[in-house]
C-alpha cells in the first residue's frame, strides 16, 4: 500500500488487488468513524476509530416532530405514542399536557386521545391561569412542580411505547436539545431536552 501524507490527511492507496481486498471491507466498516492517533514508537503510528463521527464528537440532536428523521420524531411530544397515566390513556404527551390547561374533566377526556398539530390547538381556547389541579393537587403554571408532570408523562411513555423507548435509546451518549421557532414560556426546551436525557440515561441503566 501507499501512504501519502498532505496537511490534515492521510491518504492510503491500494495499488494491488491483495491490498484492495485487504483495505477496502476493513475502510467500509469505520466509514465515517472519527478516529484518534497515537505514536507507538519511532517506526509506527496507530490509528484508532472512536466510533461513528456524531456519537465520538457527540453531535447535539435537536428533537422535534419536524425532524427528517422518524426515530427523532417519536421521541417528540407531537408522536402518537399511546400510554397510560393515572388511569387516562393518552395519544400524546402533548395531549396530556393541553389536558392540564382545563379544569372540566370532561373536556381533559376528549382531548387526551390526540396526537400532533391536533393535541396543540385543543388548548388554544383555554382560559388563562396561573394554577391548575391535578389529582386534587393545585400546581402553578411554569413551574417545578409543573415539570415534573411533564416528567412523569414522558416516563410513562417511554416505559409503555417500545418503538420511542428504542427510539430514545439509539441516540446514544449524543446531548438532545429542544429548539423550536418559539421556545415555550410553560416548560422551555432546554428544561424539557433534561428530562428526555434523565429518561434516557435511567433506560439505559436500571437499578
């Protein structure tokens, strides 16, 4: 084989089939791996791989029901990703989430069913307020206690939903944010990024 050296490159060459069947099926298993390297001695430089380059440099993942990507999308509070809490099932955790907005339990069960766009709007015509009840607990909009009903709601589905669970898990170690054209005053995404990647690493690690 030929080893070029160029700044910032390292080429190698297979001039003979030997080599090309030699270098070729081993280059196709690290494609796209990112990869460290460390002098051996005064003769050899060994290079390592880290793993693909978006999990070694751990590339941010921004979750949102508009990714391209369907995994991602599943994890998104939009995905129709039915689960069970407190005895409601829910099409969506953001379903669950209009569903706090409204006081009438009646008007919590018709929209707990929905997923999407359609789970969004439902909590358009709430009336403004800056408490709710859940439970006969009264919680104040925006805050901790708020969170972690959202918390609770995306455990429940990750815990019931096998396809987000897996969907949640194939990001790796990699950081997952939540940026969207209008961050949320009730649960911004940074906050709500934290409680997927709490989830994650909980899933990941059982006690």
């Amino acid at each position: 084989m030929i080893v070029r050296l160029k700044p910032n490159l390292l080429l190698i060459t297979a001039p003979s089939q030997e080599h090309q069947e030699t270098l070729i099926p081993w280059a196709k298993d690290v494609d796209g791996h990112a990869f460290i390297l460390q002098v051996q001695d005064a003769q050899t430089i060994r290079l390592i791989s880290r793993g693909p380059e978006s999990d070694a440099c751990r590339e941010p993942i921004n979750v949102t029901s508009r990714s391209p990507i369907r995994e991602i999308q599943l994890i998104s509070n939009f995905a129709h990703t039915p689960f069970e809490l407190d005895g409601v099932l829910y099409g969506s955790v953001e379903a669950f989430w209009q569903c706090l907005k409204f006081q009438d339990h009646d008007r919590r069960l018709l929209i707990a069913p929905l997923f999407g766009k359609e789970a969004l709007r439902a909590g358009a015509d709430a009336c403004q307020s800056h408490v709710f009840k859940y439970n006969g607990s009264t919680i104040r909009v925006g805050t901790f206690d708020h969170w972690q009903l959202m918390k609770l709601a995306c455990k429940a589905k990750f815990n019931q939903h096998e396809q987000a669970k897996e969907a949640l898990l194939s990001t790796g170690q990699r950081p997952l944010t939540h940026v969207t054209r209008s961050d949320s005053r009730t649960i911004p995404g940074v906050i709500l990024a934290d409680i997927w990647m709490r989830i994650r690493h909980r899933l990941r690690n059982p006690r």
